[in-house]
C-alpha cells in the first residue's frame, strides 16, 4: 500500500512538471518568436524581408544589415549613452529607493507606498510633456541628468517594491538588538539591514538597469544629438515614405543582445533575490 502511494505521488509530481513545462513553453513561444523574427530579418536580403510566403530558414545570410547600421549611426556613442544613462538612474533609483523601502517597511509607511504605486501605474507617457516643459524652463532637455531623472519615474517604483519585501523579512529581533547595542536608526539601516539584503539590491539594481536601457518614449522627447540613446537610434531607419526594415532589425538586434546576456548572466541571483524577498 505505501509503494502504491509513492508511486502516485512521484507520477502527481511528474505530471506537474510536465504541466508546469507546457505552461512556461506557450508563455515563451510568442517572445522567442519576435526575437528568431528579428534576427533573422537581420540577416536578409530586402526582397526576402518581403517575401510571400515569409522565408524562415531558406535564405542566404548577409551581414550587410549590420554594416549599414554601423556606417550610418555612431554606435558606440549610442551605446554609451545608454549605458551613462541606464548607470546613473539605476544608482540614483537605489539611492533613494533604499531607504524609502527601508522606511515603509520599518515604519509602516503606507501612504508613501501609495504614493509611489499611483507613480508607476500612470503610463510612462503621461510624465513625458510635463518633463519637457520642466527641462526647457531649467535648460536641461537634451542633457544626460533630464534622461537619469526622467527615468526614475521607472527604476524608483521598481527599486522600491522590490526591496519592501526584503526589508520586511528580516526578523525585528535584528533591529531591536541593533538599538540596544546603541546603534542609531541610520547605523542600523547601514550595518544591519543592507548587508542582509545585498540579493534584492543586486536584483532591483539590474532590473532597473534593464527598463532604462529599454526605454524609448523618455529618450525620443528628452534626448539631443548627443546624448541619443540605442533605442532611439533606430529611428535613423524610419523615413517619411520607406522604412528600411534590415538595418532597423540589425540595430534592433544588437541593442537586445547585451540586456540577454545580462539577464543570462545573472539569472540566478535574479530568481534568488526575487525569492528571498517573497518569503517572510
């Protein structure tokens, strides 16, 4: 009778797995997708792009999307850019998103979290006109600190739920024993509760690394001749009568490239940090 139980519960276990697998293979079907689509539109020919029916596999590979990319805009001022960009307001997201989730964890700060929830539901395109007319009236459109501020409206909200719950695991014990060996409130946030949750700070600060250097609507508005942006590059493919598909899905590729490598590389301490945090 025990075999017969444990055989049922290893074959429940085993459909659950292949269950589980199923799911996550049609959530990443449509992703995977657009990302073959794209790359291999990359490496076409103009009169394959637009081929009917479509021509997956069965063409001739060229490299000369990549060129004209590379020949037609400054990439490595581009990315540059977006890389000073992504730094500066995924650090600047975590130094005020610390202590801010540090705060309504510790202290119960509801209206605060509030606040910062209304902030991030309200679309991204909301803040755009309102910044625009902030940085003109300052003389900052187009300058590398109204794209860092610009985005925090992405990597503060995000840097701070996700911390929350890091914070709010840790036990209160840790706290009290911080304050009766005399450590003040802001000793006890340095040396005790950042060091505790050094996984969830790696994890927002990659993230929010991430969502800036994805960001488009901000950059397009607010970016000059000198501080573009990757993604806003690609609008050097757009033309008022044409679109040049090969360049523009070169150049798509190649900005996606360093964000997967990034998620590859540090998947795992992604998965860690976000479990960590979700356990109290």
């Amino acid at each position: 009778m025990t075999k017969r139980v444990l055989a049922d519960h290893v074959a429940a276990q085993r459909l659950r797995a292949i269950g589980l697998g199923i799911a996550v293979l049609v959530l990443l079907l449509p992703a995977a997708f657009v990302f073959f689509w794209m790359a291999s539109s990359s490496l076409k020919r103009g009169v394959d792009i637009y081929s009917i029916p479509p021509k997956w596999l069965d063409f001739e590979p060229t490299l000369d999307n990549y060129r004209v990319a590379f020949e037609r805009t400054p990439f490595v001022k581009y990315a540059a850019n977006s890389l000073l960009v992504g730094l500066g307001s995924s650090a600047l997201g975590l130094l005020i998103g610390l202590p801010a989730a540090y705060a309504i964890a510790r202290y119960n700060q509801r209206r605060l979290a509030l606040s910062l929830l209304t902030a991030r539901l309200l679309p991204g395109i909301a803040y755009i006109v309102p910044f625009f007319l902030l940085f003109t009236q300052l003389r900052m459109n187009g300058t590398y600190p109204a794209l860092i501020l610009a985005h925090l409206v992405v990597t503060l909200p995000l840097t701070v739920y996700i911390m929350i719950n890091f914070f709010e695991g840790l036990p209160p014990e840790l706290y009290d024993a911080a304050q009766i060996d005399g450590a003040s409130r802001i000793q006890t946030f340095l040396r005790v509760a950042l060091p505790l949750t050094k996984p969830g700070i790696a994890t927002s600060g990659v993230l929010a690394f991430i969502f800036s250097w994805n960001d488009f609507k901000m950059a397009l508005v607010l970016s000059g001749s000198e501080t573009r942006t990757l993604p806003v590059a690609v609008f050097n493919f757009v033309h008022e009568a044409s679109l040049e598909w090969g360049p523009m899905m070169a150049y798509a590729t190649i900005i996606s490239i360093p964000v997967l490598a990034l998620t590859v590389f540090v998947q795992k301490h992604i998965v860690t940090g976000m479990t960590m945090g979700s356990v109290k």
